[in-house]
C-alpha cells in the first residue's frame, strides 16, 4: 500500500501530466494472452513488462482541468498555477451524479485518500471488480506467469487498515485471458467467479476457500483445445455466458443451478448455440444492453472487423466496422448508458475508435493522445458521455466525447502510473473509483 499518496488527488488536468519522452519509440504490445491452437502444454507469450522512464505525479493539489487547444504534443505545457483541488471530475455538461459520501474504509488519519495499491507476486493482467453490495471494494485478479501453474488472487480493502489484503488465492492452469464476478448487484446468486483460458470456469468463492464448480468444453472429443481469448456475462439474465475462441467461433453457455447436496457441485453449464463469428481469431465478445440487454452482442477479431449479432437470429450478423488497413481488432467495449455507442482498439494501435451503430463502418470520433499502445478501455457506468482508455504509455485518460460529432482533441483528466497499464475497469456499482493494474500492482483511483 502506498501510504505516501493519501491526500493527494489521483487525477490531473492533462496540462499539469508528465507523460513517458515523446521521442521514445513506443514499445510494441504483443496479442491477447492466450493459448496456441492444438497444444495442451504450450506456453503462451507473456506480455510487455518494460518499465520506460517513470513520470511522476506532482505533489501539489491542482485546479480545475483545463483543455490543451492549439498546444503540440511534444511542447512541454507551461507551469499552472497552484490551486486548491476542486473536486473528483470537472462537470462539462453531461449529468454526473455526486459520488457517495466516503466510509471508512476511504480515510486514513482524517485524510481522504485518492489512491489505494496492492503489489502481487507476479505480472497482473486480468482484473474485475465485484458488484455484491457487500464487497464493494473486492476485485480478483489473474496472474501472467510463462509457465502452466498460474493464481488467481481475490483482494479487498480493509476498511480499518485502509490496506489491501489478499482474502485468498488459488491455482488455475495457464494465465486467465479475463476474469468477471457474477453480475449480481443485490446478492441474491451465489458468489460466483467466472476465468477464462484454455476453458471457461466458474469458482464458487466461500468465505474460506473458492473451490470450481464447473468447466465448460465443448470439444470433450478432442485431446486438445481452442483457447478462449475474452467472454462477457450477461447482465440481464446471469445464466447466460458468452465466450471467444482462436477457433473463430463465439459460444453462448447456458448456466443451471441446482440444490447443494453435500459436495456436488451447484452449478452446471451447457452450449446454447455455437457459431462461426469471424474468418480469423476472435479476440473479444460483449453483450449489448440494446433491445432489453439479453440478446444482442458484439465480437472483435483477427479479420479487423466487429460484428454484432442477435440470438433470436442467428442466421445472419451485422459489420459494424472494418479497420481500413485490417490490423486485428483486440478489445471492444459497449457505453453503458447508451447502447448506440461501443469503442474498440487495434493491435499495436495508439487510438481508440469510437462507434455508432446506427451509423455503420463509420467511426464518430476517434481518441488518439496516447503514444503507445492502448491495451484497455472502460466506459463510465452512470454517464453515456465519458471514457477511460489506458495504455503503455503509462497513461490513464478519461476523455468527455458529448461534443461528437466534432473531433475529440484531447483528455479532461490524466493519471500517470509507475509502469505500462495492462488493464482498466471501472467500478459499475461506485463511479467514483477505477482500477488499473500495471506490472504486479494494482491501483484504484478515485475520480
């Protein structure tokens, strides 16, 4: 834990960020972690753990953000003036709810703190933050090892030694390409944890240990696998799966829970319906919140395209978008308040695309200040008009894209972290805080 920041605000208008040496040659990011096709013991690539020239925060409290019109990238910004910090985010004409009013658990000695940090034993990629109401500040993480023995810890805040403790860890075979917490916002499921890798798990997490409760395969004639790369869990009907695989196929899984007979299992799981989704590698999949949120959804893969389709027609799916040059597409993300909108990025790309559906194979704005490689992306949960996108350049921004159709020039907040940030997410049930992680840390950060 990092003690030494409490007090200090997490997020700077960008004039006041420091970022990597703009001359620096931006580090190259290799692809979604995952398996090779046909092999059982392969190991797979781990990915940048470079650490470039550290930018550090400034230790005065900031004003308000400011826009950086006509100023250069590569100039360095003037001196701003020392200003007391004038709230988490600067209100630009979209309705921001008020954060609710900080526990216990976000003071240390009388200070808020804006910054909490926890070091893991080993590089964290994959991350998720838990949506009981009663684990507010929970999140698991998944390690990325070279090698077949991999953990997957699950960490939370102490609200007494407003410190991050490690509530338990266990084994999972190969590094988890993403991990997701049931999306049970009033806890009437069971505690369920879902990991994907070279299959998709769900762990039932108890208050002493996380035991599996089942894997999902539906190649069970085969010796070998198809590594999944990304799934989403439904958040309409929590029963509902979908997983991407290098095989060019997305999976939609079926949950059923049963009555605990002594250590039978309490979840089973089973395939609604497989289809080819692209001509290459799927990298991603996410359901949209369009059409009441259960049957729609996205893909991205190695072809450059994304593709939407619907289950109840599933005989043919919509292109939304192709990359001009056909780079693969890694990640895609819908706006949660608005199921118009989705962003997706490139491999080794530095922008983040910007898309309507209703307005196909058109960007809308495109977010392009990042001088590495964007390796993550998450929307606001309460506002339809606000991004965070991360990167290897060390730089987390949130961005305000209300003024689309025009051209988005640049961030309203920055935070610089101590390495290349491998993953965001932001908190769905407190919009006030996200998450970064960067070689063995994780970061959440107040907004």
């Amino acid at each position: 834990m990092d003690a030494q920041r409490a007090g200090q605000p997490a997020w700077f208008p960008l004039l006041l960020c420091e970022g990597p040496n703009p001359k620096r040659p931006p580090p190259r990011l290799a692809g979604p972690p995952g398996l090779e096709a046909g092999t059982r013991g392969q190991e797979p690539a781990a990915p940048s753990t470079r650490v470039p020239r550290s930018a550090h925060l400034p230790s005065a409290s900031v004003g308000p953000a400011r826009r950086l019109s006509g100023l250069a990238r590569s100039e360095t910004p003037p001196p701003a003036p020392r200003a007391p910090h004038l709230g988490p985010w600067p209100r630009a004409g979209c309705p921001w709810p008020p954060p609710a009013p900080p526990g216990p658990a976000m003071s240390l000695h009388g200070k808020r703190k804006e910054i909490y940090k926890y070091e893991a034993p080993w590089t964290v990629y994959a991350m998720n933050w838990s949506v009981r109401p009663d684990k507010r500040f929970r999140l698991a993480l998944g390690s990325f090892v070279e090698e077949y023995n991999n953990k997957v810890q699950l960490v939370g805040l102490d609200e007494e030694s407003s410190e991050f403790i490690c509530r338990n860890t266990f084994d999972h075979p190969y590094p988890t390409t993403k991990l997701m917490w049931i999306p049970d916002t009033k806890g009437v499921y069971p505690d369920l944890l879902a990991t994907s890798g070279d299959y998709l798990r769900v762990w039932r997490v108890g208050e002493t240990e996380t035991r599996l409760e089942c894997l999902l395969n539906n190649n069970k004639n085969s010796d070998f696998c198809a590594p999944l790369t990304s799934f989403d869990w439904n958040e309409v009907d929590p029963y509902l799966l979908g997983t991407s695989s290098i095989d060019t196929t997305c999976t939609i899984w079926g949950l059923e829970t049963g009555q605990v007979l002594g250590r039978v299992n309490l979840v089973s799981g089973h395939v609604k319906t497989q289809l080819i989704a692209h001509d290459k590698e799927v990298y991603d999949i996410a359901f949209s919140r369009a059409g009441g949120g259960r049957d729609m959804f996205a893909s991205v893969g190695a072809d450059g395209s994304v593709r939407m389709f619907d289950l109840r027609h599933l005989e043919h799916s919509t292109i939304i978008y192709e990359d001009p040059q056909h780079h693969p597409l890694l990640r895609l993300c819908w706006n949660k308040q608005d199921p118009n909108y989705l962003a997706t990025m490139a491999m080794d790309g530095m922008e983040v695309v910007i898309l309507d559906v209703r307005v196909p194979c058109t960007p809308v704005a495109r977010l392009n200040n990042h001088r590495a490689c964007v390796n993550g992306i998450a929307w606001a949960p309460h506002s339809s008009c606000h991004i965070c996108t991360a990167a290897d350049d060390h730089q987390a921004l949130i961005w305000d894209i209300q003024q689309m159709p025009r051209a988005i020039e640049d961030p309203i907040l920055a935070y610089t972290a101590e390495g290349e940030i491998n993953n965001v997410q932001w908190a769905s049930t407190q919009p006030d805080w996200i998450a970064i992680c960067y070689n063995n840390c994780l970061e959440i950060l107040r907004v």
